[in-house]
C-alpha cells in the first residue's frame, strides 16, 4: 500500500506545474466549467437538431442532466466526505512539494476527482447515443484534458482521476440504460415500433465537426487568455 501511494505521488508531481505563468493560465481556464460553456450549448444544439419531437429532445437532455447531477452528489456529497483524502495541495506529507497556482481553488477533498467523474458521464453517454468514432474521440480527449489540468494544479492524485473515470464511465452506461428504457417506452405511447428505441442519434459529420470546433475555439480563448495572465 505504501508503494502504491508512493508512486502516486511521484506521477503527480511529474505532471504537476511549471514555471510558465502561460501554462499556468492556459491550465486555469481550461480547467473552468464555465469556459466549457459553449460546448455544452452546442451539444444540446446537436441533440436538438437530431431529435424529431420535443419529448425526445427533453427525454435525451433530461438524461444527460439527471446523470450529472448524481454523479456530481455522490462524488461531492457521499464518497468525498466518506474518504476525506486531503487534496495533494493540502496534504502535509507533500503540499511543499506541489506547485499551486493561486486563483485556483482547492477547497474540501481529493477522491475522487469530481472533474473526472462529471465530464466522462457526459462523454460515455453521448458517445453512447452518437456511435460515431470521431465524436467519441473528441469527447475522449476533453475528458483526458480536463483530467489533466488537475494534475497540473496538484489538486488530484493519479488514482483519484482514474476512479472517478471509471465511475463516470459507469454512470454514463447507466443513464443510456434508462434513456433506452423511457425511450422505449415513449416509442410505445406513439406507436412507434419498439426497435427503434435502439436507433442512435442521427448525427451528422456537419455535427461533430461543430463539437470540434468549438472544443478548438474554447482552447484558443484559453490561450489568448493565457498569454495576458
């Protein structure tokens, strides 16, 4: 055990900081749910664009909403006060060691990573729902950005990413469970046959190239943003 949590010190600060305050400032915003902003509109634009009724745009959304509010409150709520793991910015046996950047906040605990957790249920499920391999891709590598901007700021150890990844994961398949059951249901209430609840989102390579443009345009703020920090 005490080999594990070695070496999930010496990952941490192998990956955290520098001493660029660009980097510092790229990371910060990068990090920020509210930078984010825009992709999370644009994908409910997607979801819009791809559903025919509003009970299927709402029953899509709503899913994607009630899947992040859990797995946000039992990470928050349930599992981080259970384990009260100081984060490694606070934690006596290394806070010396780590480097911090200031304006970010590394308030109550450390496992698991609620970043972590949060946008891998967003990206498992849509990836879920979309089935294209490009979509999957570019949601794949915002979660592993995000994940990597709390290294950076030493408020995350390695494991405590790689948990809440996995619960994410598992949070996200869950959620396409029950939007596949209301979904199937819903077909029923419209006479729709009941395969169709299986049909993926129609999205279209117009679509995904959207998502990725506005996941470029975001990281491009950030280092407009970055460059005057």
């Amino acid at each position: 055990m005490g080999f594990l949590l070695e070496l999930d010190r010496q990952i941490l600060l192998f990956f955290n900081g520098s001493d660029s305050l660009f980097l510092d400032g790229l990371i910060v915003t990068l990090t920020s749910g509210y930078a984010w902003i825009p992709l999370y509109v644009v994908l409910f634009y997607v979801i819009m664009r791809d559903n025919e009724t509003v009970p299927q745009i709402m029953l899509v959304a709503v899913c994607a909403i009630v899947g992040v509010a859990l797995t946000a409150g039992i990470t928050n709520f349930i599992v981080k006060p259970l384990f009260e793991r100081p984060r490694p910015c606070n934690d006596p046996a290394i806070k010396y060691l780590v480097d911090t950047v200031i304006t970010a906040s590394n308030k109550d605990f450390s496992f698991f990573s609620a970043h972590a957790a949060n946008t891998s249920v967003i990206a498992a499920y849509l990836s879920l729902m979309v089935r294209k391999r490009m979509f999957t891709v570019a949601m794949s590598l915002w979660v592993l950005l995000n994940c990597y901007t709390r290294l950076y700021l030493g408020m995350h150890y390695l494991s405590d990413i790689l948990v809440g990844l996995c619960f994410g994961i598992l949070m996200g398949m869950a959620t396409y469970r029950v939007y596949q059951k209301l979904q199937a249901r819903l077909c029923n209430m419209a006479g729709q046959p009941a395969a169709s609840s299986s049909i993926c989102l129609p999205v279209t390579a117009h679509d995904i190239d959207l998502v990725i443009t506005t996941m470029v345009l975001i990281f491009s703020f950030a280092v407009v943003r970055a460059s005057v920090y």
